[in-house]
C-alpha cells in the first residue's frame, strides 16, 4: 500500500515538473518571438528616415492614400520624432481603416510600439531639458535641420560670423569658422587673440559681441574656449570663440511632467524595497518585511537640490528640471539637474557641479554619525539584507546587520553623492572636464562606463553573485535619464586655483573608490 502510494506521488511530481517545464519552454518561445516581433516594429520605426521630396514634387499630405498599416506606422514615427503634425496622422490612420472594432486595437499597439521606438532612443525624452538649439532665424524649426537648406544656411551664417571678426581692430582676428555641435551648438570660430585682449576680457567681449550681432541679425552669447588637444599640452594656450544664440528659459511642461513621474516611481521604488519579491531578486538591500526610510532618503535629496540651486543662482546659472533616479536595490538614487545656461568660468563650473553631492555628503555623514541618537523611536530599528548591502557597495559591508533608519539613510546618502562624481556621471564629468579639459574628460567617461560594469562582473564570477546590480542600474539611468551636456564655461582663460584643483580631484578620486564593485571589504578585513 505504502509503495503504491509512493509511487503515484513519485509519478505525480514527475508530471507536475514536467508540466512546468513545458510550461517554461512555452512561455520563453513566445516571449522570444513577442520579442523578435516587438524589435523589428521598433526598428522600422526608430531607424526608418523620413524620405524627402524631389525637386519640384510637392511633399504628400497626411491622408495621402496608403495601406492603414504604413498609416498607423508613419503616425507613431512621427510621433517618435516629435513631429509636429502627428496628430494628423494619427486621425489619417483611424480614419483608414475601416473596420471599426480594429480601429482601438491598431490605436493600442501602436502605442505601445512608438513608446518602445521612444524608449529606443531615450535622448528623445530629454530632449525638452536641453538648451534650446542655435538655428538660422531663416531657418524653419526642426523640419530644416539636416536638409541641404538647413546645412547652406548654417555654413553662411559662419562664413559671416568669420567675415564679422576678420577687423583689426578687433580684439580677435578670425581665421576660420564653421558649425559645430560640439561641445555645443553654434559657429566654432578660430583665430587669434590681439595682444591684451584678456587684460580686461569683458570689454573685448562685448566688441566681438556687437559686431556678431550686427552681422548675424541676433542676439548671441559667446564663449571663449581653450583648444582642447591633449597631443598638444605643452604648447602655448591657444583659444577659439564659441558663438551660440542668447538662451531663453522658458518651462518645459514635457519636463516638469517627466520630473514628477521620475519622483513618483524613486518613490514607488523605495516603499516597494522590503515588499516585492522581483526587487528582491534583484538585490534589495532591505529585506522582505522591512521599511526603507523614505522621508529621511527625500530630505537629504532636496537638501543637496537646494545647495545646488543655491550655488547656481549666485554664481548666474540656471538648472533644469530634476530627474530622479529610481533603483530596485536603494529606492531613490537621488537627482540628476544640470545648468541650461553657461557658467562664468572654470572654478564656478566646479562650484556647482559639487555642490549638490557636497551638501548631501555632509548632511549624510551627520546622520550616519548621529543616527543612533537622532532616532527617537526605538521601534526604528531594522535588519539590513548584509549579502546584498555588501556587494553593492563595500563600505556598508561595515554596516551592521541590525541599525536605525536614520543611520542607514546616512549611509545610503553617502552612496548617492559617491555615484553622482563618478566621472561617467553628469556632475562628475563636468568637474573632471574643467580639470583635464574636455577630451580628456569625455575619454574617461567613456572608460569608465565601460569598466564600472567590466569590474562588476569579474567580482560576481570570483566572489558571488550581487555585484552586478547596481552597477547595471546606474549605467541604465545614465543612459535614460542623462540630461543633455551643459554648455561650456563663458571663458576658459582663468585656470581654476591650485587648491581648488588639488581637493576637486581629491574628492572625485575618493568618490570612485567608495563604489568601486570590488570586495574590498574583504581585503581590509583579511589584510
């Protein structure tokens, strides 16, 4: 009796892990050919161009005869590329088909689709953030720009910025102009400097300035910029004028709606951390149970955002619209915000950069040092996931295993302004940028989005899994949620103070060694 019993739950649980197994093996193939299916939608959408008419053939309209699928595909592209006569083609494609009970059905793919082709190309969604762009007042928006037109009117609008300069009397003699879009958008002018013309910039500027604008028909902004090339340090500085249009803050409501919906889902986040299995699976360092505190996390975020404000408005920048980083390991990651006009120079391009990650690394390190007693509430005490807590970052391996809310939050808030100065970061690569310069700094960037992850996985093939969890959600946020490139300092004559570079570099150095994805714990404890 006992051994057919046995034998029947044997074959019984055979069935069952068999079942599932089939059911794994389903669910995969059709998520693989959902997948293929998804990804050549997106392709056709993100990679197709818009072709152009001929010369002398008039460009069709919306509701030109095709097929309602290349409606609704040529709808959702335009809307990808923020075309402004989407809407158009979206009522073309509804009005295309003709059965009524598809017409919702191709509207919700389709959907779908053009948020995946946006999601493709997330520069889309941050484009609203950035500067607005230097075009030719002649020139209509971003129909124009990449046409032939849009490209001779910008070669003559540097052929007469370089006729404006090429005085001499004149503090700067042209030699060459030419459109540029890095490291921003506007005529690139090279030439040379009269002797004492940086005695008293300021005066100078504003006679290149008067003679640009009188020649350009606008107002500008001009830069003046060191060349940047690193085979050449050791010869005599050498400058060049970056002529850009006069920026015009306007609020974006695309952004300030991206902003709040970035808050809310690091919000989300964060109250998920101790209550969703998938964050667990994911490197959640607050274990199932638990609560990740949340109002000290937000303090210490507005906190810095206020000291960078602050620092930004003294010195006559202006920040855009904060982007806050969600992460399934910590909750809230803190804040991305970066100037929408141009410092006065070097050493304020610095002061600003830090002093978000400053003013959150002081405040984190009082709360870390002082949790214990700031905690009024007993009750506050909660136990750390150490495993994950360790592999994520090495220094809160030294964490306790049980500690109050405040003191993790201090430490967590350490975190935060560690991973903002790293030199792949925006805060980061402004700091190094104004340091090495701007090539430099752009080539260890690069290297160090590249190594920052390379690092994590040699850790998580030698010393165990969980080493690649943060490091791949940061380069995700850094690829969606980077606001665009700050324009450069107003002038890169003045060299910032050799104290102020030798703590500058200190402090980012340090940064980069606090996240570094390696056991480092280990050897300090072994060593």
């Amino acid at each position: 009796m006992r051994s057919c019993l046995s034998k029947s739950i044997i074959r019984h649980g055979l069935w069952r892990r068999r079942t599932s197994v089939s059911t794994v093996a389903v669910v995969l193939l059709a998520a693989a050919v959902a997948a293929d299916i998804i990804g050549a939608c997106f392709s056709k959408i993100a990679g197709q161009s818009q072709r152009l008419p001929e010369p002398g053939q008039q460009q069709p309209g919306p509701a030109a005869a095709a097929p309602a699928a290349e409606a609704w595909l040529r709808a959702a592209r335009r809307t990808a590329e923020a075309r402004p006569d989407s809407a158009e083609h979206w009522q073309a494609a509804w009005e295309s088909t003709e059965a009524w009970w598809l017409r919702p059905v191709a509207y919700l793919v389709t959907a779908f689709v053009c948020f995946g082709a946006i999601l493709q190309r997330p520069r889309r969604m941050i484009l609203s953030l950035g500067a607005r762009q230097f075009n030719p007042p002649d020139v209509a928006g971003d129909a124009s720009i990449g046409t032939e037109e849009g490209k001779l009117e910008k070669e003559a609008k540097a052929a007469k910025a370089r006729r404006a300069l090429q005085r001499i009397e004149l503090p700067f003699y042209a030699t060459g102009a030419s459109w540029s879009d890095y490291p921003h958008t506007g005529i690139v002018v090279s030439g040379n400097l009269r002797q004492g013309a940086l005695d008293n910039w300021d005066e100078s500027k504003a006679k290149l300035q008067a003679c640009l604008e009188e020649s350009l028909g606008q107002s500008v902004v001009i830069h003046l910029l060191q060349r940047d090339n690193i085979k050449e340090l050791a010869r005599i500085q050498q400058f060049e004028l970056l002529v850009t249009d006069e920026k015009i803050i306007t609020p974006a409501g695309d952004a300030l709606m991206f902003a709040a919906a970035s808050l809310v889902a690091a919000v989300a986040c964060t109250e998920a951390l101790g209550s969703s299995t998938a964050f667990q699976s994911l490197g959640s360092v607050v274990p199932l149970g638990g609560v990740a505190p949340l109002t000290p996390l937000l303090c210490l975020v507005m906190m810095s955002e206020v000291a960078r404000s602050a620092v930004a408005h003294l010195n006559g920048a202006v920040l855009g619209p904060r982007i806050f980083l969600p992460s399934p390991q910590f909750g809230l990651l803190g804040a991305f915000a970066a100037p929408e006009t141009a410092c006065s120079a070097r050493s304020t391009a610095i002061a600003v950069a830090l002093a978000g990650p400053l003013a959150l690394a002081v405040a984190s390190a009082g709360l870390f040092i002082f949790g214990d007693t700031i905690a009024a509430d007993p009750n506050s005490i909660f136990s750390l996931n150490h495993s994950a807590l360790s592999a994520a970052c090495w220094p809160m391996a030294f964490l306790p295993s049980h500690c109050s809310s405040i003191t993790f939050a201090g430490a967590q808030g350490l975190l935060m302004a560690s991973l903002a100065l790293l030199p792949q970061s925006p805060d980061g690569k402004v700091a190094w940028g104004c340091l090495l310069g701007r090539d430099a700094a752009k080539q260890l960037a690069e290297a160090a989005s590249y190594t920052y992850p390379i690092l994590a996985l040699i850790s998580m093939a030698f010393f165990g899994p969980g080493y690649m969890a943060l490091p791949f959600t940061w380069a995700l946020l850094l690829v969606n949620a980077t606001p665009s490139t700050p324009p450069p300092p107003l002038e890169e004559a003045s060299e910032p103070s050799p104290t102020t570079s030798a703590l500058t570099a200190l402090v980012l150095l340090a940064s980069a060694v606090a996240v570094l994805p390696l056991p480092l714990n280990q050897l300090l404890a072994s060593s």
